[in-house]
C-alpha cells in the first residue's frame, strides 16, 4: 500500500480535531469549498493578528473592509472582465470539465512557464500530442474555451446590473482611494489592507486547501510618490538574504534558485524597486516565523507574459509542499498607477494626490506597491510544517502565538477537590484573555496526547499537590518537559510566555525526570 502523504495525513486530523474539512458534506460535497471548524478558525484569526502586528502596525498601514460583490462597471474598468479567463476542455465521454493548462503541468510535464504563453489551438495541439486523457474516466477532451473564472450575479431585481464576486481585495481599496486619503490626511506613503473573502470559479479545484472558488485574501495596497519611491526602511532588511528565481535563468529553464541580499538585489536590479524588495524580505521573515525554514521557500520571477495584466513586475514567493511541490502563497507586484488610471478615467473622479513645490505644486497618480497573501494556503502550510511525531505520537508544533488554543486545563483525577480547583484556573485564565480548553475525560495521559495533535503548546494540571502548596503542573507540547509554577503569578508569566519574552523553563521550576 502506498504510504499517505502529509496532506492526507493533514486532512485527516484536519477532520478529526476541527481545523478544516470539505464544505457541504451531507450533500455530498462541492469542490472548491472548505469549512473551516473550530481550531481551523481560530488559527487563521491568529495568523491575521500576526500579520496584523508584523506588517500593519510598525508601518501605519490602515485597514477597510469593503464589499464582496462589485458592479461589473469596476471590474470592466480594472481589466478583469476582460483577463479573467483560463482555458477549459470538456471531456466528450463524462462531461466533466478541466483547466487545460493544469492538465498540461500535471500529466503532459509543462511547466507553468510553458503553458502560459500557449493560444486556445496550442493547448488543444499539445493536449492531443501528449494523448492526455480526462484523469476521472479515460475519455477524450473537446476543442478548449476560455473560461470566465469570476462569479457573476444580477444586483437586485434588474437583469441589467451585472455584478461579480470580487476575484480580489484589492479593487475594493483602489475605487475607495479618494476617501481612504482623505480621512489619512493626504499623507504618502500610504499603506492600506483588506482582509477578507474573494471568489474566483475555479475549473476544476482540486487541491484542498490551496485551491478554492471562495477564500481568504490578504491585500496591501501602499501607495507612493512615483517621483520618491525610496524606501525609508530598506536598511531593516537589506542584509536579509533572498532565494530568487529570476526571469533570464526561467527563459534558460534554469530552476535552481540564486541567494543574494536585498541590497544585492536591488544593485544588481534583479528587484526594480525598494518597497516591493522591502515586503518581499518581510513576507520571508513572516512565513519563517509560522514555521518554514528559509531554504523551503523561494521567489519566482514571473515573465512578461506570466504577469497580470496590471504589473510590470512581479514576483511569487512560494513554499515546498509535499504533496504538490513549489506552490504560491503570496504574490509581489508592482502595479505602477494602472488601476487608479484605470478607475480615474472609467469613473471621470479626480483620484489624483497634490504635493508642493517651487513652482506652486503639482497633481499626480500615486503609484502601487501590491503584496497579496492567500490565508486558507497560510494556515494550511502552518499545519505542514508543524506536523511530527515523537514515540509514535503526533505532534502539531504550532508556534505559540498562533496555536489556536494556547492551554488546555486538567484535573489530575475527577476527584477529590481536583475538578472544583482545576475550574478555578480554567476560569481565572479565561478571564484574564486566554483561550483555554478543559478536559477531564479519560487517562491523563491520553489528554495530553489529544492536546498535542490539536498544536496547544501547554498542559495546566492541576494535582494533589495544588491543594497543598497553590502550584500547578505545566507541561511543553514539543518537549513534554514540565515545570511547576504558583497559580498566584501563572497569568504574568504565561502572558510573557506567548509574547515570547519567556520561554518555558521561565515559567516554573523545572521538574527532572
């Protein structure tokens, strides 16, 4: 039997323990849909509020929220409407419908490079040389359409108000820009994010996690001068060294990565531009602390004819999987002013910034800078790196701050004061802000195992020796060292703890085995 790999060893304690599991089930399921249970939720939560605290707050940027559905108008004018589209083949036998290029990476051995330069006639020419057969039953593919991959709708009762699914957060951002500047004092640069869901009508979603027809985006739109387009921060991250595959070794199918510094990338001109080398430095440093060493990630140049059609340069960073390999899970552009252009014309509003000068001033398009992160692919690779086993136990090594429950509660014995003094912990830590878990069913040792695989890195129990001296023991996930530490000061300390000015052995006096 062939062994499982991590993504379905993934998925199964995915269902078990209340991460994620396909949406839908009791009507059989829908691909492209996950429902995120309990811990899933909390931890994307968690990781916003990392990314909320490691990007948003050391640069100002500012956060909206705008809506989902958009007129058709604003997609036609950022160029969606139009670029939108992938090609699609329908198999003759079962009807089932596929995204050509894909069929192309996965049996025909293309890379992405390959098929994306390809006309509607060279998909079908390639398919037919390379005999690819629909994967579900064997049958013989049709001519390939292109496909509009958004949502459409009608908004209200009118059949003529097209509306769609955003496919981003981003144009939410730009068609909100006047006021968003204005109640921001007018000031550059400008930094702006959205968090929140985007539609796109995936082909054939076929990846779990990492494909979806509705998911959660992460937009920063940082606004600039594009006669001032230094970056005031560079010197925070120029020594950071990045692994790059760039444009003229992916023209000479050269895939081994290059490392070099930010500052050697951008004197070489590998990165154009100082913000858009800046976040890419962050968006390493952000993915290294939710678990994925540096050499397990990569940035991927995208040729002009890879690029959406709103950049001049762009660039995915990407994480090794170990069920498909290099997949994105954030996007780098530089965007130039083409969708404020793009809205300021198809809208006849001024979206212009002023700034002085000895002449009197001038009105100009401020220019974009666009990291793009995918949150449900963010979580999902969190889960595959912190996946290991220890003694034939499984282990979710979750960084502390975005386990989904931080400590899970238990009395020793259902017993003998044991269950009344372990509820006044639980109780005294949920009031104090933490998000704890109580449990009292079955051998303490099969708790801490179920504590384990569900990523809480610490076991508060509560003993015989609570009653007598007021101190409880604390147990690490990844270690299963543990420590004794007085109730009176557990909050302090456990708040040091998951703010990571303590670490474990800080939290008590160290119990040897």
């Amino acid at each position: 039997m062939k062994p499982k790999d991590k993504y379905e060893i993934i998925s199964e304690l995915a269902k078990r323990r209340g991460y994620f599991w396909p949406s839908y089930e009791i009507y059989g399921g829908v691909s492209g849909f996950l429902t995120f249970g309990p811990l899933g939720a909390l931890l994307k939560r968690r990781i916003e509020d990392k990314f909320r605290s490691f990007y948003m707050r050391p640069l100002g940027i500012l956060e909206v929220e705008t809506s989902v559905i958009m007129p058709g108008e604003v997609l036609e004018a950022s160029g969606h409407v139009e670029s939108f589209k992938e090609p699609t083949v329908e198999c003759i036998k079962c009807q089932r419908k596929f995204r050509a290029d894909h069929l192309l990476q996965e049996f025909g051995d293309m890379t992405d490079t390959e098929t994306e330069k390809l006309g509607l006639q060279a998909v079908m020419d390639e398919i037919g040389n390379r005999d690819i057969r629909c994967p579900e039953c064997g049958g013989k593919f049709s001519k390939p359409e292109q496909f509009m991959t958004m949502f459409t709708t009608t908004i209200g009762p009118y059949s003529d108000a097209v509306g769609y699914g955003r496919p981003e957060a981003a144009q939410g951002i730009f068609v909100e820009f006047k006021r968003i500047f204005e109640s921001a004092r007018e000031r550059l640069p400008l930094g702006v994010v959205q968090i929140g869901h985007a539609l796109r009508n995936e082909i054939s979603p076929r990846q779990g996690p990492v494909r979806l027809r509705e998911f959660t985006i992460i937009d920063v739109e940082f606004f600039l001068d594009p006669e001032n387009r230094k970056c005031d921060r560079l010197d925070e991250v120029e020594n950071e060294e990045l692994r790059l595959i760039i444009a003229e070794n992916k023209l000479k199918d050269v895939t081994e990565p290059v490392t070099v510094t930010v500052k050697e990338a951008l004197n070489r001109g590998i990165i154009k531009e100082e913000w858009l080398a800046y976040f890419m430095a962050l968006a390493k440093k952000f993915l290294v602390e939710l678990g994925v060493p540096e050499e397990q990630q990569r940035f991927i140049e995208k040729l002009e004819w890879e690029r959406a059609h709103y950049s001049v340069q762009g660039f995915d960073q990407e994480v090794y999987l170990d069920r498909w390999g290099w997949t994105e899970v954030s996007g780098h552009n530089y965007r130039t002013d083409y969708d404020l252009s793009r809205h300021m014309k198809a809208s006849g509003v001024d979206l212009t910034a002023f700034k002085e000068s000895e002449s009197g001033g001038k009105r100009f398009i401020p220019h974009v800078i666009e990291p793009s992160f995918g949150l449900d692919r963010l979580a999902y690779v969190a889960l595959e790196y912190a996946y290991t086993k220890r003694k034939n136990r499984t282990l979710l090594s979750l960084s502390r701050d975005v386990a989904p429950v931080q400590a899970s509660v238990f009395p020793l014995v259902s017993k003998d004061g044991l269950p009344e003094k372990a509820k006044e912990v639980y109780l005294m830590l949920i009031s104090e802000g933490f998000v704890v878990e109580w449990d009292e069913s079955g051998s303490i040792g099969r708790r801490y195992a179920r504590a384990d695989e569900a990523g809480t890195p610490l076991g508060i129990t509560v003993d015989y020796q609570t009653l007598e001296d007021g101190t409880v023991t604390l147990r690490d996930r990844d270690s299963w060292r543990q420590v004794r530490s007085e109730i009176d000061n557990l909050s302090q300390r456990l708040h040091g703890y998951f703010r990571n000015k303590l670490d474990f052995e800080g939290l008590g006096e160290l119990i040897e085995r």
